[in-house]
C-alpha cells in the first residue's frame, strides 16, 4: 500500500513523493538515504536532495549568532555570580545567586518543546522577533537593577532573558537540520560552537566593562551587541519547510504522544539526562584555572567530532564521547599541579564539547517521519528533559560538596552518572541499528 505526500521545500515548489506504508518503512527504509528522497520530494539518487546551498549556509551563520548570544551568555553567568556575591547582592548566599542563572539555563532548553512545535507550524520568525523584543527589555531591565534587590536581578535576568533565549535557541538550532543531510552534523556543530566563542569572549568583555565603567553600563553594551546581532540573524534566516496545514496532508504529521512511545528514544532521552547532569556537575571548583582553557578547546570539540560523526554516525561519535569523558572525570583525580589541570581542561573540553553538539544530531537516528515531522518534536522533547538536568545538577553537586576536603564526592558522582549515561547508549545501540538497517547511526 503507497500514499503520496506533498513537501516543500525553501523554494516553496511543490514535489511529490511516494511513501511506503508504515510497515515497509520500519523495515525497508530506514536508512538515512531513503529518507532523504521522501524528504526532498525526489525518485532518484542522494545528490536531487538540495545540500544546504546559500540559505543554509546562511542559516548556520544566524544559528551561530543566536548560539552566541544565548548559550554563550547563559555559559558566562560565572561572572555574573562573582560580582552579584562581591557586590550588588553579597547580603545573599551564593546558592541563593546561582538560582539566577539556573533558572535562566532552564528556560533556555525548557521553552525549546514549545518554541519547536511554533518553528514546525510556520511560526519560526515570530519566536525570533517576539524572543529578541523579550531579550532586549531584560537587559535593559536588569541594567537597571538596584543594588540589594534580588527579585530584580531574578526576574531581569533568570526569567526575562532565559524566556527570549529559550523562544529563539532551539528553533535555530533545529531549523539548520532541514537543510542538511550528509553535513548535518557538521551543520549543527558550527551552531553549537557559536557558544564556546562566547563562553571565551564574555568572561573577558564583561570582566573588564564591570571594572572600568560600572556594571550598568556594562550590560548595556553587551545588550547592545547582542541585539545587534540578533537582529542580522533574524534578517538572514528563512526556515525551509512550508507551514504544515492541519486537514491537508495524505499522511498525519507527527504527534508528542508517537515520540514519547518510542522506547529507544525515551531510553536515549534518559541516558543524555544523566550526561548533562554530570556535566554541570563538574564546576569551577575543580576546574580552576582551566576553564578559559577548557572553553577554548571546546570550540574545537563542538566540531571537529561532528565532522567524523558524517561519516561514522553521531549516535556511535557520541558513545565514544560520553566514554572518554566519564574516564576523564575519574582521570582528575591524579591532576595534582597546573600542568595537569590544564591538561585536564583541554582534553575534557574537547569531549564534553562533542558531547554536547552531538546530541541534537544523534536525535535524527530515531525519525520515523520522511517529512522530518517529528525531528522538531523530538529535538524539543529531548531538550525539555535536559532542562532539569541543568537545573539539579549544581545543587547536587553543592550538596555533595559538605566542604572544601571533599570535592571527590560531586567527582565521583559525576563520573558515575557520566557512565551511566554512556550505558543508556550502548543498550539501544543494537536495536536502533536493525531500525535504521544501517551501523551508521
């Protein structure tokens, strides 16, 4: 039994595709080429399928600043903390500070299962115009902040800011997917690297703003850059697959209640959970002075493994990963001086780089759509999960931290966690292979 089904693409040209009934697509065509003719509308070999081309390339360099104005941020708020606790807020416990940029990081992954579901009915640009008017009231809002008003800071920078980052991160992120099938990994990865540069620039810029102009002022010339760039990443990017109109298709879009079904990917879910859970977990107490060292080479770590995961697959690059950083966590227990902490910082910040970029493309092993109807919620429903890991993984890391003697005890968590979530990989590796009929997964 055949269907057909109608699909544009960023040309707004209608292609038709033939379809197999459910069944022969589980079994026959499951493999990424397969996927590719029903999802570029296309009958004959890999190469009718529209590789990136100009608008994707350009939506890689929106993507990229979006990246950095958001996660970048989000990955600086170290500074933050250490003038809110020396300054602005030292009548408050650090613990109390840091729930200002866990709430931001929250939101930021949080929001991508709404913000994604927008990007897939046609709503891409108002998640971007409304995110970027959030974005630039907040930091108008938090250079205003007094001095001793926590709820201020709160509210300005954890929940305004992490709201207009979180309605524009993940739609970007996921909107470069479309255009890439045989560099989609590589596609996303350049994105993602976008917030390493800032993690590396805004410690430095914000640093010394704070130090030679005031912290007011500070912000606003950060915000001011920031908006800028927004702005050309809103005029840059077009999504590439038409708005889906409801009653009209042959076959019916993806549903959240269809991916949360799906046992492997839950299991998937569940093993990046305790990864990002254990990432966070390993903070500037142990890192000290590599952690400028350690976001530098994770800009590198955020690409160079997405590029062999083209060729090998991002769900094996990202085993590996996860592998050798869960080893790594354990392996800081022998860095006694500089050189070895240093070293620590590179290396780890190479795999937990990979890690990190690899995980939204290892979510295309588990489509089942050929129209990619339910890479969006997929990608929105992982990072929905994750938002908690983000949120619970300092203060786990906190609690297990009674004192400054027993800085082993959040480590070995994390390690644990670390291979635990490596193991959530490796029990679904078999069975998404036979899915996928391919080892290149």
């Amino acid at each position: 039994m055949k269907s057909t089904t109608s699909i544009h693409d960023g040309s707004s040209l209608d292609c038709v595709s033939t379809v197999e009934s459910k069944e022969a697509y589980a079994s026959n065509t499951s493999n990424e080429d397969d996927l590719v003719h029903k999802e570029a509308g296309t009958r004959g070999s890999p190469d009718d399928f529209r590789e990136g081309g100009l608008q994707g390339w350009l939506s890689i360099a929106g993507g990229t600043l979006v990246s950095f104005c958001t996660f970048g941020v989000v990955q600086s708020f170290g500074v933050y903390q250490d003038y809110y606790t020396r300054v602005t807020l030292n009548q408050n416990s650090p613990s109390e500070v840091s729930w200002i940029g866990s709430v931001q990081v929250f939101l930021l992954f949080a929001l991508g299962l709404p913000a994604n579901r927008l990007l897939e009915n046609g709503y891409f640009h108002h998640c971007m115009i409304v995110g970027t008017v959030i974005y630039a009231i907040s930091v108008f809002m938090l250079s205003l902040a007094q001095p001793h008003q926590y709820y201020q800071h709160f509210l300005a920078q954890g929940v305004g800011l992490g709201t207009g980052m979180g309605l524009m991160f993940l739609p970007c992120f996921t909107m470069t997917s479309h255009y890439f099938r045989q560099k989609r990994s590589l596609a996303m990865g350049i994105v993602v690297a976008g917030s390493s540069v800032g993690a590396c620039l805004y410690p430095v810029i914000l640093n010394n703003l704070f130090e030679h102009q005031s912290f007011a002022w500070g912000i606003r010339a950060v915000g001011i850059l920031d908006v800028g760039l927004l702005l050309v990443a809103n005029l840059i990017m077009k999504p590439r697959l038409a708005i889906r109109k409801v009653g009209n298709e042959s076959t019916p879009p993806a549903s959240f209640k269809e991916v949360i079904r799906d046992s492997q990917f839950v299991v998937f879910a569940i093993g990046t959970f305790f990864l990002y859970a254990a990432l966070h977990s390993v903070d500037a107490q142990f890192l000290k002075y590599s952690i400028t060292i350690m976001n530098a080479s994770s800009i590198f770590g955020r690409i160079l493994p997405n590029v062999v995961a083209d060729f090998y697959g991002p769900l094996n690059i990202l085993i590996a990963s996860s592998g050798v950083c869960g080893a790594l966590m354990f392996a800081l227990f022998g860095a006694t001086n500089v050189a070895g902490v240093a070293g620590f910082g590179i290396v780890y910040g190479f795999f937990s780089g990979g890690v990190v970029s690899l995980t939204t493309p290892a979510v295309a092993s588990f489509i089942t759509h050929a129209d990619l109807s339910d890479l969006g919620i997929r990608i929105g429903a992982l990072s929905f999960v994750l938002a908690f890991a983000l949120l619970t993984g300092n203060p786990i890391a906190g609690a297990l931290l009674t004192s400054e003697h027993h800085w082993q005890r959040p480590l070995i968590f994390a390690a644990v966690v670390a291979f635990a979530g490596t193991a959530c990989y490796l029990f679904i590796w078999k069975s998404v292979s036979v899915r996928r009929n391919s080892k290149r997964i």
